[in-house]
C-alpha cells in the first residue's frame, strides 16, 4: 500500500513537535496519525490533549485495561488497537492474568443478546410463571457474583439452565481472578459504554455495583472518557484516502516534492 511514512529524522518543525507533544500527553505515538501528521497536524494536536484527559485521576496500568477491554469486544474487535495496548500494557507492568480477565469479561456481552430475545419472547407468552429452580438459580447468582439484574429475569424463566451456563463463565474472573473489584465493573462498565455498544442498563449496573466498591465519581467519569476515545479508530480509513490521493496526484505539493515521506506500509502494523 503507498501511503504516508514517518521518518523522524526528517521531520518539517511543526509535525516534529506534534508527534513530540502527543507522545509527552499519551506516553506513545498511534500510527494511527501517521496520515494526518502532515495531511491535518491539528487533529493528532488536538487528539493528543482529548484523550489524555483526565491525567491524573485513574493510573496507566488500569487506563491499558479498559483500552483493551473496548477495542477487543464483539462490537468493536479492533485488532491493531489491541495489540497496541497489550504491548503497552506490558511496559507498564500490567501482567498476563489481568488482561486474561480483561478478555473473559469482555467476552460475556453476550449474553444480553440471550436476555433481550427471551424478553422479547416472553412478551408473546401469556402463562410464563417463575418456578422454584428459578429462585435457585437466582439466590446462586446473587451469592456468586454479588448482584442480580432484572433485565435477565426472562431469560431465568425461559431458560435457566443456559442463565446458571452463563454465570459460570462469568464467575472465573470472581473466584480466580486478579483483578480488584472495581477493576472489574470499570472494565465491564467501559464495554458497555462504549460507543460500539452502549447499553445504558448494563452501564447503570456496573456504575452501581464500582460505586459500591469505593469507586469515586471521578473514577467512573474517567473510565466513561477513556472508553469514549475509540471513536478515533474511524480515522484508520485515512490510510485508504491518502493511498487514492496519491493515485490521483491530490496530495499537497509539499508531500509529492518529498518522495522519502511515501513508503509501503502495513494499514494494521502498530
């Protein structure tokens, strides 16, 4: 693919100090920007400074989780973005295990496909009764987990053997796991805020349930921002316009006066 490469050793001024400052706010640099640096500096500029917001309220190791947990999700499965901050992950000390109760969790969104279509279902049935396996299975999952959510109500009844299924894969990274409580509902929390998910009474829960594992207000706004920012993964499609720019000779002069800016590059390399 011909497209944009940077070569730090050449850099004009202005895309120098960008990269710098935006590696100064984020502790790295996405290649992400790599079209942008020169097509539109301002935005890795200003992006820089978004996504770097709050600095100081949750620390690098717990911010590499939720980056995680979003951009590996089944809404999102943003390979390149996952791979990244696995990598940067393990330069700020985050271990295997952590991230492995990062991806279990993540992966348990589905079940609120199974909730939503039993609830749907039960919505045409007009003698669906709770029975008593139902109660089992709910005390066990209030006493497992530490919660009980309504939305899965329908799904008990209808199907409570595939529900008790569910809540023991959830359960691993609560009888096995490492990560602190509230980790957990803020990794859960961030999947289901997410931009790619958003699922308000998911998100309420999780809230809930960190605040009473002595989260602070700040805390939870913080994991809403950072899971927010994988809106910016729409700017990978950059790499596509600037290789039919080329094509076509609508690059800025600036660019096709300077051959050593355009080199083949993997769209999905870090």
């Amino acid at each position: 693919m011909r497209t944009l490469h940077i070569d730090d050793s050449s850099l004009p001024p202005e895309q120098r100090r960008v990269k710098e400052e935006f590696v100064q706010d984020r502790g790295f640099w996405a290649g992400l920007f790599d079209e942008l640096l020169f097509l539109r500096p301002q935005y890795p500029a200003r992006y820089g400074k978004f996504s770097a917001h709050p600095s100081d309220v949750l620390d690098r190791q717990t911010k590499d989780l939720i980056h995680i947990a979003v951009d590996c999700s089944a809404t999102h499965l943003y390979h390149r973005g996952t791979r990244a901050h696995i990598k940067y992950a393990f330069d700020n000390g985050v271990t295997v295990n952590e991230m492995i109760d990062v991806f279990i969790l993540a992966s348990t969104i589905g079940i609120h496909s199974s909730a939503a279509g039993a609830a749907l279902i039960a919505e045409e049935i007009d003698d669906l009764e709770a029975s008593d396996a139902n109660d089992e299975v709910k005390s066990k999952f209030e006493e497992r987990l530490g919660y009980w959510s309504e939305d899965l109500k329908a799904l008990m009844q209808l199907d409570d053997e595939h529900l008790s299924q569910y809540f023991d894969l959830l359960a691993l990274p609560w009888e096995d796991g490492v990560l602190e409580p509230k980790v957990r509902d803020f990794v859960l929390l961030a999947v289901e805020i997410a931009p790619t998910r958003h699922n308000e009474d998911a998100a309420r829960h999780h809230i809930q349930s960190a605040l009473d594992h002595g989260a602070t207000v700040e805390e939870l706004m913080a994991v809403v921002e950072v899971a927010s920012v994988i809106g910016v993964h729409t700017m990978d499609g950059m790499v596509i316009l600037t290789e039919e720019a080329a094509r076509r000779g609508e690059l800025p002069e600036d660019l096709t006066d300077n051959p050593e800016y355009l080199s083949f590059r993997d769209p999905y390399e870090l």
